[in-house]
C-alpha cells in the first residue's frame, strides 16, 4: 500500500529526518519520501492500515491535518526537528 498523509509542524529538513527515521522504525513500512514544501509524508507499507503510522507522527510531534494539533504536538515537533538537524 502506498499513501500519502498530509501533515501539521512540519518546518524543515531537521523536521523531515525526524519523521522519516520514526516511521522506517515501524514494521513493514518499506519506504518514506516527505515533501516539505507540501506537508506530505508518502509512505509505501506492507500493512494496509495507516493508523499505526499516523500515530507515530502525531507522537513525534506531526499530527494528519485535521486532527487536534494541541500545543504539545507543537512542542514536539519542535524537539523534533531540533534533534533531525542534529542527527542528519
């Protein structure tokens, strides 16, 4: 299965990173591409079922657009990408 989530907080490369290492953590998750400009993580899975993915944005800190993005998710997100400049 291939999607693609359009996503909140998502700022820069350092945020990118981030995201794209939490998510090829998950099992069966093949490939992860993110467009920065565009907000859009494009994530080819094994499962069928998005919602562990999702999940683990919004843990990270990069909840889907249209679901709560509180000022923890924002506080988050902006460990996050502080962390992805650092590790990339």
């Amino acid at each position: 299965m291939k999607a693609d989530i359009q996503i909140e907080n998502l700022k820069c490369g350092g945020c990118a990173a981030t995201i794209k290492k939490g998510i090829l953590s998950l099992e069966g998750v093949n490939e992860v591409e993110i467009d920065i400009e565009k907000s859009i993580v494009s994530v080819s899975s094994e499962k069928e079922s998005l919602e562990e993915i999702k999940s683990k944005l919004s843990k990270l800190g990069y909840p889907e657009v249209g679901d709560k993005n509180t000022v923890m998710h924002k506080a988050k997100s902006f460990v996050s990408c502080a962390v992805g400049r650092i590790d990339s």
